[in-house]
C-alpha cells in the first residue's frame, strides 16, 4: 500500500518517538547505577591528578621567576663591574698618551702625605720602599710627566661623591699616584681626619705587590680583582678594576685603576632581599663568598684574614659536605645560570643562580622550598574543593535527567500525535509550488517570482530564491565593474612595487677598498624591509637596514619616511655628533604624528674606508653575522639591547665599535630570513644560519653568497608560501693592511 507524505511523517514522527521512549527507559535504569559509581571514581581521580599537575606547573612556574630575578640581579651587579673597568680603561688610554708624548705636557709636581697637607680627592704622591733612598732624575722626571693625569683623575672621581672610591696610577719603576674619597663613620668627607696614614703603612706601600697591579700585568689587559683592603690600618675592602698602561715604543710603563667600597653592593643586595627567608649572595671564581645578606653562618662572608687577597680556600662551598650545595657551587663557579634544589640542615631549599661574566662571580639566592609551595598548596586546596562540589553538583543533576527521560518522550509522544497530522498536510502543498518554481527558474527564467505565503520556513525558502534572482541579476550587471577595478587595483599595486624598488639602490661601488651587494624581496605586492648605503665623505660609509612592522602598503609608506630620514640625519648630525645622536634624532623626528604607533627595528653603521673602523648603532635588529678572514670563522656580532624607532620619543641609543682588516666580512639580515617558516611552522632559526655560514665560503664574491643563503632557506622552507620580507647586506672591507 502507497502511503503519502501525510502518513509517512505521522508514522515517522510517532514511531521515532516510541522508539526513544522505550531505549530511554530501558536504559535509564540499568545504566544510573553504572554512571553514578564510574562518575564518582573518575571524578575523584580527576580532582587528584588536577591538583598535582596544577601544583606542578605553579612550582615551575615559581622557580622560573626564581631564575628570572637571579638573573636581573646579576645583570644589575655586572653592569657595575663593567662601568669601573671601562672607567680603569680611559684612566689608562691617558697614561699611555700622555708617556707616548711627553713633548705636548709640562713636568708638575703633587704633595707628598708624609711631609704635606693633602685634601679630600687630591692626587698625591708615594715611592715604594726599593726605589724612594735612592730616586734618580729619571724616576722623578716620569713621575712630574705622570703627573699630568691628576685633572682626569679627579674628573673621574666626580661620579663617586658621597663614596668611599680611589684613583690610582703605579709606574714600573716604584712610583704611584693616588686620588682619594674617603668618608667618616657619618658619610661626611674629611680627608685628614678618616684618613689616618700611619708612615710605616706609607713607608711598606709599594703599588707593584698589590693585586690590582699583579693581575692587570699578568693579564696584559684590563682586569677586575676580587676584594683588597686599602693600605691604611684597618683598612676597608675595596672592588678594583684596573688596567696597563704602556710607553710610546710599546713596553709595559704601569697599571691604572679605580676602585670603590663594597658598601654600596651590600645596600643593594639587602634592598633585593624582599623576603625575610631569603638569602642572596655572590660567589667568586674560588667558591667562596664575597657577598651576603648573611652576617652569620654558613653563607656569611669570610673576613677572618686581613688581606682578602690570601684566602686559603677553607670557605669553598664546592667543598661543603652537603652534596647539593657542592654541585651547586659547582654549576655557579662554572658560570652556569639555573635554579636547583639543595638541602640544608634537613630542610629542604631552592637555590637560583646566574653568572656575573664582567667578574666570572655568580650571584645566588636561596629560598625555603615551604615558601615556594604555600601558593600552590593553597590553589591546591581550592581546586580539591571545588572538584568535590562539582561532582555533588553532577550527581543532582543526574537525577533529574533520569526524570525527565520518562516525562519527557510521554509528553513529545502525545504533541507530535496532535501536530503532525495538520503540520504535514500543510506541509506538502507549497512543496510542489516551489518545485515548480524552482524548475522554472533555474532554467534560467529570472524574472519568476514565486509566491507561497505558509507563515514558515518554505514562504522564507521562496522569498529567499525570489532575493536570489534579483542579486543573481545585480551580480552580473557588478561582476564586469569589479572585475575592471580589481585590474586597476593590481596595476596601481605593481606601480607601487616598482617604485619601491627604484627607491633601493642597485648600482653597487667597484671599488677596491669595499665590496656591498644586497637584495630584498617582499612578502607581499609592495614590503617594510629596505637597505641603503651612501658616502657620508670620501672615506665614510654608512651602510642601514630596517624592518618596518607589519606588510603591504603602511609598512611601504613608513618605510620610505625611515630610509629618509636617517639618510638626512647621517648626511647632517654624523661628522659633529657621531652615530648615535643620528639615530636619536632620527627616532625623534619618526616619533612625530606616528599615530598609528608604527615602527622599524635598524642596524645603522659607518664604515672608514681607510682605518676599516666601523660604527654601529643597532635599534631593536637582528645581531649581524661577522666574517673574520683571518680565523674563517664567522660569528654573531655582539650588540647592545637598545629600543626600536618610531614608538617612544627620548629614548638614548648606545653606539659599538669594531675593527674590520682586510677580508673582514659583515652580513646583515631581516627577521624574514631566520624567522622563515616550512609547512610544519618551524623557523629557519639564528643557528641553522650561523652554521651555514661557517659551512660556506665566505671569501666568494658577494652576490653568490647571497644566493647560496637565499637557498638555504628556501631549501628549509620548501613548498610554504613566503611568510615575511626577507633583505640581505653584505659588506666586504678590503682596504686596510
């Protein structure tokens, strides 16, 4: 027997109905038991292993930010070593001058503090014992000549008022000239009177024994020594940094040097200390410590000696007994930078570590393993709780679905039986309407209209074919518009990317002091990457390039305002004020009306074509490759962390200095080539490319290098789609001797 629509959806309707009424009440039953046991043990097991992971990750969590505030600490105490040892360096470069042209300076004399008044910061003058019963004009000559260093020394010394600090010159001949600042148990600056020279101090003083004049000879470089005492009774530790000086014919004529008391790291590494259970230290290359929050104990500092130079090693900590505190000693002394665990007295601690490379120290912190685990067991508790509530709540819940899975497939039951008879006669007749109207109008009638009035979703299926033939209509009649202003968008496109690249210089100098080559190719249409180079003189070179933030048309735009303003910059401020005024100014002037908080990351740098000197100042770039072709070994250049341009106006920018000898090589890149993604999404990565470097030839002519590590990276790369700009430079100094 045929049936119809009509009965075909009651029968349907009913029987599905029926169906689901009887599974579910079947099943209902049997399967509440089941679900309620297997639903309390996987919650419980749920909660369980929740709460470890998250106690774990808080852990990790917290002991990397451990780490962290290690490492910014140490950085903070290295950036001090590093300014007195730069300090130590001027102090000698003026030494060296002054002895290699003795014929620009006068012979001057200073006091002696054995038979003359010496004022606070006045340079003065000691002979050591071997050489003062018997001074020759020789001596006395080279001392009136070093003499002349007074006025820097005292210059110097304008940094440290309000500080315990010397400046201080020793000759290999036995003499010494000394600049101090010396406060009084109240910070008050009393020369004569915190200063107690006892004669046989001065008489027994003899600058080539102590060890900042040992160890900058030894090194033949500047050093920066462990704490020393000053000569006086009593005398407080001093940090040194020192470094030689030398004659004009190149011998060795005497160490220079600054230094200044400990007391100012003890302040800051108490400052750092925020938490009452912590401990902070730093450990010097011998295992031993030389700073402490501690005045007491096993991590206090070890001043049992009065010459701090002659430790005897007993305070090793990698000498300790308890084995994790030894193996950490060990990581630090190594310059090792982590955050491991260690016991002490039973307790259990976590000890965060990072080096100090100006000194080869480490600074450490310690901290109770009970401080670090409060915050996670406290979320440890919650999550628990909530976990218990959740599962109560499940099981409430559960119950009521159970009830309603036999009330409700009752009352659907008895709806459906009503509805369905009236529903699907009502549904049937439009049905054919629109068949018809649809047959009609796809035979390509699209004037037809249909009109079915049902109050649902078939009157909204026909209103919506009668709105298809009207866009259908419209389309076409848009579709030869669009498509003609998509040809003009493309061509004003191309128009762009040829004017992009005309502002990219493309004659590259045959000169034969310098090569350059370079090549740049978008991501897009038109890109934010560029290069540049142009004579600032006929012996400088400034070489640049940038990566705009973002693609496409802005970063085209900023791009040109860059490259013009920092050619205009160079081209003004460079001979008068050097390099890194010039990238000042130029962020200053990018800064203006950057409403839409754009900027570009640049590697600026000159180049004398003559000393092979180059200049750089690098802005939030990639680190360049150096080429040394005396080692044919390339290598990252090293370059300060300074700000972006464009963002932030009155920001300084620190500029670097290196030396480039004939075959020296530099290669510049954007982030589009070490950032440049495969189909897996893996980057091409700094080390795959500094690796490539090392496996190619350098010493080939630039533009076949340049390809060779475009295709490396495409040979990473593969069939992805490029994902960045990517601009390479390369610079080859051939000049020199």
């Amino acid at each position: 027997m045929k049936l119809n629509i009509h009965k075909k959806v009651l029968i349907l309707v009913l029987g599905a109905g029926l169906a689901t009424f009887l599974v579910l009440s079947v099943f209902s039953y049997y399967g509440r038991g089941v679900m309620q046991k297997e639903m309390g043990k996987m919650s419980v097991e749920l909660g369980e292993k929740s709460a470890t992971y998250t106690t774990e990750l808080l852990t990790d969590q917290l002991k990397q930010t451990l780490g962290e505030l290690a490492e910014a600490r140490a950085q903070f105490i290295d950036r001090q070593m590093s300014i007195t040892r730069e300090q130590a360096v001027m102090l000698a470069n003026a030494m060296t001058e002054i002895f290699s042209h003795p014929e620009n300076f006068l012979l001057k004399d200073l006091p002696d503090p054995r038979t003359d008044p010496v004022q606070m910061g006045q340079p003065y003058k000691i002979f050591a014992p071997d050489v003062r019963d018997k001074l020759t004009p020789e001596i006395l000559n080279e001392l009136a000549l070093a003499a002349n260093i007074k006025d820097f020394m005292a210059e110097l010394l304008r940094d440290y008022t309000g500080y315990n600090a010397t400046a201080f010159v020793g000759g290999e001949k036995g003499w010494y000239i000394c600049s101090r600042l010396v406060l009084d148990e109240n910070g008050q600056t009393d020369f004569n009177k915190t200063v107690a020279f006892s004669h046989e101090r001065i008489y027994e003083f003899d600058p080539r024994k102590r060890p900042w004049y040992i160890n900058a000879k030894r090194a033949n470089a500047p050093v920066i020594s462990d704490l020393y005492r000053t000569i006086e009774k009593g005398g407080y530790e001093q940090i040194g940094a020192s470094a030689p000086f030398y004659y004009a014919d190149g011998r060795l004529a005497g160490v220079a040097g600054l230094d200044s008391s400990n007391v100012d790291l003890y302040e800051w590494i108490n400052q750092v200390n925020t938490s009452g259970g912590d401990i902070n230290f730093v450990l010097n290359r011998s295992g031993e410590i030389i700073f402490s929050t501690q005045s007491e104990g096993l991590f206090a500092v070890n001043n049992s000696t009065d010459d701090l130079t002659s430790r005897t090693g007993e305070h090793d900590l990698r000498l300790n007994a308890e084995e994790t505190l030894a193996s950490a000693a060990k990581l630090m002394v190594a310059g090792e930078q982590g955050v491991v665990p260690v016991k002490l007295n039973g307790e259990n601690f976590y000890i965060a570590f990072a080096p100090i490379p100006e000194t080869g120290w480490s600074f450490g912190m310690i901290v109770s393993e009970t401080e670090v685990l409060k915050t996670t067991e406290t979320t440890r508790y919650y999550f628990l709780e909530q976990v218990a509530k959740l599962q109560n709540q499940m099981l409430n819940d559960q119950s009521h679905i159970d009830n309603l899975a036999v009330i409700v497939p009752v009352a659907l039951l008895l709806i459906l039986f009503v509805m369905s008879t009236n529903l699907s006669r009502r549904f049937v007749k439009p049905i054919h309407a629109l068949t018809d109207g649809v047959r009609e109008i796809s035979s390509g009638n699209l004037d037809k209209k249909l009109d079915i009035r049902t109050d649902d979703e078939i009157e909204h299926l026909a209103i919506c074919f009668n709105a298809m033939t009207d866009e259908l209509k419209t389309y076409m009649a848009n579709l030869t518009k669009v498509t003609a202003e998509r040809e003009r968008i493309a061509t004003e496109l191309d128009v762009a990317a040829d004017i992009q690249r005309g502002l990219l210089p493309k004659d590259f100098p045959a000169r034969n002091d310098v090569e350059l080559f370079a090549t740049m190719t978008p991501a897009k249409e038109v890109g934010g990457d560029f290069y540049d180079f142009y004579l600032l003189d006929e012996t400088h070179l400034a070489i640049t390039v940038a990566d705009v933030s973002g693609k496409g048309i802005p970063a085209a735009l900023f791009m040109v305002i860059s490259k013009t303003v920092l050619n205009n910059f160079a081209a003004s401020f460079y001979k008068q004020h050097g390099l890194a005024p010039v990238v000042a100014a130029a962020n200053e002037q990018l800064c203006a009306n950057n409403d839409a908080m754009m900027f570009v990351t640049a590697f600026v740098g000159v180049l004398d074509l003559q000393s092979g000197e180059f200049v750089y100042v690098n802005a939030g770039h990639n680190p360049p490759v150096i080429y040394r072709a005396e080692t044919n070994h390339c290598d990252f250049l090293d370059v300060k962390k300074n700000f972006v341009l464009g963002p932030m106006d009155g920001i300084p920018f620190v500029e670097q200095r290196i030396t480039f000898k004939r075959g020296d090589l530099i290669f510049l890149y954007t982030d589009g080539v070490t950032e440049a993604l495969n189909v897996a999404d893996e980057e091409y990565l700094p080390d795959r490319l500094i690796d490539f470097m090392n496996s190619t030839d350098c010493t080939i002519d630039l533009q076949t290098l340049l390809k060779n590590v475009r295709g490396d990276v495409s040979k990473h790369v593969g069939d992805a789609d490029q994902s960045d700009d990517i601009t390479m430079f390369a610079l080859r100094f051939n000049g020199g001797k």
